[in-house]
C-alpha cells in the first residue's frame, strides 16, 4: 500500500466512524422520546381502557367517585400559556426592538444583563413573589379594575380573588419573556446594516425601517423564540401551582382558580392511592407530552413557511 | 428635473476623528459627477452626507452647508430628504423577504401609496429605467434574492427611482459587478441623467472618463480639483492629481 492509499484509508475510516457515532448519538435522542412515551402509555393503560377519548373531554375530576377527566387541566394549561404568550410576545419583542434600535450601547449592555437575570431565578421564587405580592395586587386593583371597564366581558367577570387563572398566566408571561427577548434581540442583532440603510436610505421613518427591514428580516426568529417561550410555558410546574388556584374546573372568568396538567401531576402523584388514579395522571402526563410535541411541529412548521418568504428566496 | 446642489466648508466626523475638512464644490444639475480618490479619504463619507445618512451613526456628526437648489438641507427633516435624494449602494441590498414588485415599490408604499394600479404603472417603469424589466417581467412575484448579483443592483436601482428622487447617489455601484453588468449600469448611469442629477463614487478611472461630466478628485478628506472630466484627466491643475491619475499613488 503506498503513502496516499494509506491516507484515504485512514479518512475513509475516520468519516465512516464519526457517522456511526453521531448517527448512534442521535439513534439515542430518538429511542429515548419512543421509550418514554411508550412508557408513559403503557403505564396508563388502565384509565385509557376505563375511559377511552372520553377522557379528554370529562370535565370531571373525582378521585373520591373514581371519576377522571382530563379536560380542565388542558383548559388552565392552554389558556394560561395563551395569557403568556399574548403578553409576553408583544412586549418581548417590543425590548428586543428597545435594546437592538433605540437604546445606547451602555443602557443595552445593563438591560440585556437584567433581562438574562430574569431567566435565571428559579421557578419557586418567582412563585413565592407571586403568591405575596403579585395577587394580592390583582386582587385588590388590577381585577377590580378590569372587571369595572371590561366587565361586559364573561373573561372578566366574577368576584376578584388573586390566586387564579389570571395570576398563573401573568407568572408564566413574566417567566418567558426573557426567553422571547433574548433571542428576539439576537436574531435582530443578526440583521445586515445594509438592510437599514437601504430602508433609511428609501425616506423611511426609525419605526418605518424598523418594520420593514429589521422585522421583516428576523421575523421567523422571532417565531422561533416566541415558540421556545411556548414550550417553556406549557411545561412549567412550580410557580404555575402555587398561584393557579389548583381547582380541577372550567370557568370563564380568568379571575377564577383553575388548574394545569403538569401542576395536577406533580401535586397528587404522591397521593394517588389506587392504580386507576396514578394511570389517570400518568394519562395527563402523556397529553401533556403530545401536545408538547404537535405544538412544536406546527411551531416548525410555521417558522419554516414564514422564512420561505416570497418565491424562489430563502431568508437567512 | 435633477437639483443642483452646492456644498459649503462641510466637515465631518466619526466620534473625535474628523474625516471632511471643509469640501467647497458645486454640483450642476443634470450632469454625472464622479468622485475619485483613494481608498479611505473620505468620498463615501462625502455622499453619505448629502442624504445626511452620514448622521444616522451613532457619534458622527457634520457640520456646514448643503444647499438643494438653494435651500440647506440641514434645516429640513432628514427623512424627507431621502425622498428627494436617492442612494444606491455598493453591494446590492434587496429586502429579502419582499418580492422583486414589493422590493421597487417599497418607497412608495412608505409615502403611502396604495393605488395597486399605479404602483404598478411605477413598477415597470422604474423598472424599464433600470433596464431590468424584459428580465424580471415574469417573475415579479418572485424573491428580490432570486436574481443574480448585477440583476439585483439593477433592482436597487429601480427601487431607488421609484420615488421619483431629484438626486442620485452612487457608493461604487459596480464594484461587486463583472464587467458586462458594469457595463450596463454605466450604460443606465449616463441615460438617468437627464432626469437625474447623479453623484458617482468610483474606484474606476475609466469609469469616471467613461460616463462623468465633471470629475472631483478626493484625498485625505479635502476636495484637490474638481473640473470637467476631460480636463481632470488630460490637464489637471494640481501636482497630486496627476500623480493619482497617472498611477503614481494611491
Ligand atoms: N463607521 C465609521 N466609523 C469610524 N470611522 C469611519 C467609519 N467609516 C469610515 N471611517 C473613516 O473615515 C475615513 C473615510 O472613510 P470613507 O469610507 O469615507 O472612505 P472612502 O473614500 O469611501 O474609502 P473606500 O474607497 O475604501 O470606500 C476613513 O479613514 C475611515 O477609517
Ligand atoms: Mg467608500
């Protein structure tokens, strides 16, 4: 074997190896979503053969009447992720815009800093500030404010109480918006310079350049973070139960206590005495799971058609 | 109609690094003025102040005269100007995530026309000023990314005339260019001027020959001479611009 066939053997297996070991490593990521929602199937078995689809639409959490639906839980989990999202998204993307466009570079470099500490708190703290300072503000202002202007409402309507719907998804909002504004701000950061001369250049305002060249640019980023909060949100547990009021219903009032899946896991799982209990939360728990997972396809699948934009062009 | 614009002891600065000192110059309406110098003394700076985009920096600043047909443009609201004063870059910058039609109109539509029929009628004919619409005709839809690099430039062209400017700024705009594309932008360069009063930078002498009626030679951030272009380049007055033309530095 001469010197060059000696090489290209040597590469040949060196890239041969590295596909295997990267190809396993992946194999790995995959096996273990199969595994645990095989698992997470097998082990509710029992309340999937007890109640079938009807699970997802019981309204009915009975652990005494060994009664179990779903349905609530879902609703609180939707609805305060929604309430974060709506809030969040906005205003995540409104300090992104702040930072990257307006701010000088030391006031970005301190709030960019400040932003990154929120993601840093722990849930349970956020939770415990929720629970002392945050309700009881709801309850006694922002709630009877809002029920007296926008009463005509059903959302907001019903007595105020603090700990509820309202309260979870102002937590959860607060918990994600670093997240959106982090990489909000990143994927405008990313935006050529050419891009908002040439939108300057054109006789547009700061705001018109801002819309048409920034956000027009990073706009499938954005999605991208808005979604990485989504994610963020629907999963979290800690805080979520300690203001969402914990109460298995479904009312129209965001004033109201509700509840959400991953908070009625972690809260009753140590309680469930009998199988067909612990199999119903475990149910929850697969829900949970795919929902997780259609959210973040269509989360993809949105992100994906909106950076084809117009036809024949791929945006960064 | 093109404007005429003359320039008063304008100085201008990055942060505490001044770059102009004190450009004196009159440029006639209806004529292409060429801007020649070497690398770093200042002519992007110089056209980057009269659209005043030199002042979107954050710590640059300018300070002297700027008159379009006689009025200072530093009194008036710097937005406005742009209207009035195009500027086309030296790599081409489409938007994106607009279609080719969106990308020509996009001036328009911020000076809030929304007439869908006559931001057509100005499509086309922007885009048949910039020699782009037999090419691009069939596929308006399509991403301004889609065409190649000299097509785009042509389209930036288009985009910048659509909003019927008086003033044309040129940054180098064939230097990203092969020659036959070049070609054709000098081609449309030399056409505008009738409508257009143009101000080209240019690292290419015989692009300035070419297609400029006046010349102005740059150096260290002060106007050397500035003449008609057959003069600057058969008979200049001063020492160091016929060593820049002649090869001898720069
Ligand atoms: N954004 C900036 N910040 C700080 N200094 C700058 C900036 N842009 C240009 N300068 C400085 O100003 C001077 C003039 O630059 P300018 O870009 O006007 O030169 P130019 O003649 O256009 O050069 P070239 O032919 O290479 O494009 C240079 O010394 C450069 O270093
Ligand atoms: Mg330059």
């Amino acid at each position: 074997m001469n010197k060059q066939d000696k090489v290209r053997t040597r590469t040949a297996i060196g890239d041969l190896t590295l596909r295997l070991l990267t190809l396993g490593m992946a194999l790995v990521v995959v096996g273990l979503m199969i595994w645990i929602g095989w698992q997470m199937y097998v082990s509710s078995q029992e309340s999937i053969a007890k109640f079938g689809w009807s699970f997802l639409t019981n309204r009915v959490w009975d652990p005494v009447k060994e009664n179990f639906g779903a349905l609530p839980f879902i609703y609180g989990t939707l609805v305060s992720s929604l309430i974060a999202l709506a809030l969040a998204g906005p205003i995540g993307v409104g300090v992104a815009i702040f930072l990257n466009e307006m701010a000088s570079r030391k006031v970005r470099s301190v709030i960019s800093f400040l932003v990154e500490l929120l993601a840093a708190i722990p849930s349970v703290v956020y939770g415990l500030w929720a629970i002392f300072i945050l309700a009881p503000m709801l309850r006694n202002s922002v709630e009877p404010w809002l029920n007296k202007h926008l009463g005509f409402i059903p959302l907001f309507q019903g007595s105020p109480v603090g700990l509820g719907m309202l309260a979870g998804g102002l937590i959860l909002a607060i918990m994600i918006l670093p997240t959106i504004a982090a990489i909000s701000r990143e994927v405008m950061a990313a935006v050529p310079n050419t891009q908002r001369e040439a939108a300057l250049a054109l006789g547009a305002t700061k705001w018109e350049m801002i819309r048409i060249a920034v956000l027009a640019y990073s706009k499938s980023g954005i999605l991208g973070g808005v979604m990485l909060g989504l994610g963020r949100a629907l999963g979290e547990t800690m805080a979520v139960t300690m203001v969402i009021g914990n109460r298995p219903d479904i009312l129209p009032s965001l004033f109201a206590p509700a509840y959400s899946m991953a908070a009625v896991i972690a809260n009753e799982f140590t309680e469930a005495t009998y199988s067909l209990y612990l199999s119903s939360l475990v149910e929850i728990g697969l829900i949970l799971f795919a929902i997780t997972l259609v959210l973040n396809a269509l989360a993809r699948l949105l992100v994906w058609s909106v950076s084809r934009g117009p036809k024949g062009g791929q945006l960064v | 109609m093109g404007q005429s614009l003359s320039v008063r002891n304008l100085e201008a600065w990055y942060g505490s690094n001044k770059t102009l000192h004190g450009i004196n110059m009159e440029i006639a309406k209806n004529e292409v003025t060429a801007i020649i110098g070497p690398s770093g003394c200042g002519k992007s700076t110089f056209i980057r102040c009269i659209n005043r985009m030199h002042d979107t920096l954050p710590g640059a600043k300018a300070t002297g005269e700027i008159l379009l047909d006689g009025a200072n443009i530093y009194a008036n609201d710097p937005v406005e100007l742009r209207r009035t004063v195009g500027m086309v870059f030296q790599k081409p910058n489409p938007f994106p995530a607009m279609s080719i039609f969106d990308n020509v109109v996009a001036g328009l539509k911020l000076n809030g026309m929304r007439n869908k029929k006559k931001l057509k009628e100005a499509a086309e004919k922007s885009l048949n000023m910039a020699a782009l619409w037999d090419e691009v005709k069939d596929r308006l839809g399509h991403s301004g990314m889609s065409l190649s690099g000299g097509q785009q430039q042509r389209l930036c062209i288009a985009r910048a005339l659509a909003v019927e400017p008086s003033v044309l700024l040129m940054d180098e705009p064939a230097s990203a260019l092969d020659p036959i594309a070049t070609l054709r932008i000098e081609e449309l360069v030399t056409q505008l001027k009738s409508s257009y009063t143009i101000v080209i930078v240019t690292h290419n002498m015989q692009q300035a020959a070419r297609i400029a009626d006046s010349t102005a030679f740059f150096l260290n951030g002060e106007l050397v001479e500035h003449g008609a272009t057959s003069d600057i380049f058969m008979t200049p007055r001063d020492k160091r611009t016929e060593d820049y033309i002649t090869g001898r530095f720069g």
